[in-house]
C-alpha cells in the first residue's frame, strides 16, 4: 500500500478546498511515521489556492483532468505543462465520468497519457467496466483493452512514473464498492498487460490501485490486499475530518 489519492472533482468551492487542505497539513501530525504518499485533485480553478493552503506539507498535488497539447488555441482546455508550473505531480486521465459525459475515448486517453509523461508528471489512468459488462462476462477484457489502448505506442520515459487505477464504473458512486479479492484479480489483470508494454522492472514499478465507493469502512479490506498498491478515494475525502480517520485507518 503506496499512496492514497483524493479525487474531489466538481464537489468543491476554492474556500472550501483552502480550508480542507489546511485541515489536512495540520493533521498530518497525526500520521508522523506514516511511509505512504496522501494527494489531493482539486478542480482547475482550485489548484493555487490548495498548493497555497499545502505549503510546508507532504501532501502532494494532482489535477483531475488535462489537455494533450501543452499550448495552442484550444478554448477551455487546460494544458499538462501549465498544471506541472501550478506544481501539481500527478493527473488523473480517463475516468469513466469523462468517459460516458464528454464522450472521451481510448484514443484521447492515449494523447494525454504521452502528454502527461511530456511534462514531467504521471499519469493516473482509470480503467474499469460497466455493469453492462460485467453482466456479459466482459470485465477482463474490457480492462485489458483500456489499459493497451492507453499505452500503445508510448514508450516509457526516462524517470517516470505510471498508475493505474481499477475503477469499477457501476460502483462509482453509489457506495458499494467490489470484493477486495475481485480488485485483486482486476490488478493482476492488469499487470499482465502491462507486461505486454514494458519491461518487468518498468512494469513493476506502476502502481495499480483501487478506486470505487472506497470509505472508513473497507478500506483496510483494498490496503491490507498484495495486488493492490494504493486507492483513490472520491466522497469519503470531501470532509477533512472523514479523510483524516480514512487515512490513520490505513
């Protein structure tokens, strides 16, 4: 168990992103000897005001979300080399709620990945299965081609990093999340198509964590698993207080 990765996405205001973030670098006190890595994704407009609330703290920044260009005229979007100026580490690509919203497909996933590795950060590419398709018995396959449709054709760059993140679509959400032995499989699923990509000592070193419905109440279930290197968390981190007992449970 690596790192614990809070995903706030279009949940909160910049006040109210201060005041978590401060809450959050007060408490880590609490946690002194914890060897795991805590970040936070904040919306874009957010990201100053919580590298501003972070100074002096551990907790690392990510975005939830970024474009595969670093400049151009391209309205409304938000560029990786921007994001790593902000002084974020990590971006989040992919989630499935970008996925069936905004009609984002494997190919654009692709592009930001390359272009998240471009700019120095790392990529925490979502992958995961509807209830549809888990039904019909497609859950591995599914998996499997998301995370090759992400990766094809990127070579690995010098010094970086890579995460893959087993969202189970119909869990998101709704508080039900997996069988920690089902996440377990799903990151082994994984793993062996990141051996298809990369050398072992590459793929060895990607995180595979789990994401979906995780809270103070199964979390111990996901960390205490041996596939599993860490969670993404989305409503049990939007209250600091509720984070701060998720984390000192891990």
């Amino acid at each position: 168990m690596n790192i614990i990765i809070a995903n706030w996405k279009m949940n909160l205001r910049p006040a109210e992103v201060a005041e978590i973030s401060k809450s959050l670098a007060r408490s880590e006190i609490l946690w002194q000897n914890f060897d795991k890595e805590v970040a936070v994704c904040p919306s874009f407009e957010a990201i100053a005001v919580a590298k501003e609330a972070l100074i002096g703290s551990k907790i690392k920044l990510g975005a939830q979300d970024c474009f595969w260009e670093d400049k151009g005229a391209y309205t409304g979007e938000v560029s990786p080399a921007i994001l790593k100026e902000l002084g974020c580490d990590y971006v989040i690509v992919g989630h499935s709620e970008r996925r069936r919203e905004l009609g984002e497909s494997n190919k654009d996933v692709n592009r930001k990945v390359a272009a998240v590795w471009r700019a120095g950060l790392i990529p925490v590419v979502c992958v995961g299965e509807t209830f549809e398709e888990r039904r019909e018995g497609k859950k591995d396959f599914v998996i499997m081609n998301q995370v090759a449709k992400a990766l094809e054709d990127l070579a690995w760059p010098s010094g970086g990093g890579l995460i893959i993140a087993y969202e189970p679509v119909w869990v998101i959400g709704s508080g039900q999340a997996v069988e920690p032995a089902e996440a377990e499989h799903a990151a082994m699923v994984i793993r062996q198509v990141l051996l298809d990509h990369f050398s072992i000592e590459q793929a060895r070193s990607v995180q595979v964590i789990y994401g979906g419905s995780v809270n103070v109440e199964n979390v111990v279930d996901f960390t205490g698993t041996t596939a599993i290197d860490g969670i993404l968390v989305g409503n049990a981190s939007l209250k600091s207080d509720n984070f701060i007992e998720l984390i000192k449970k891990v």
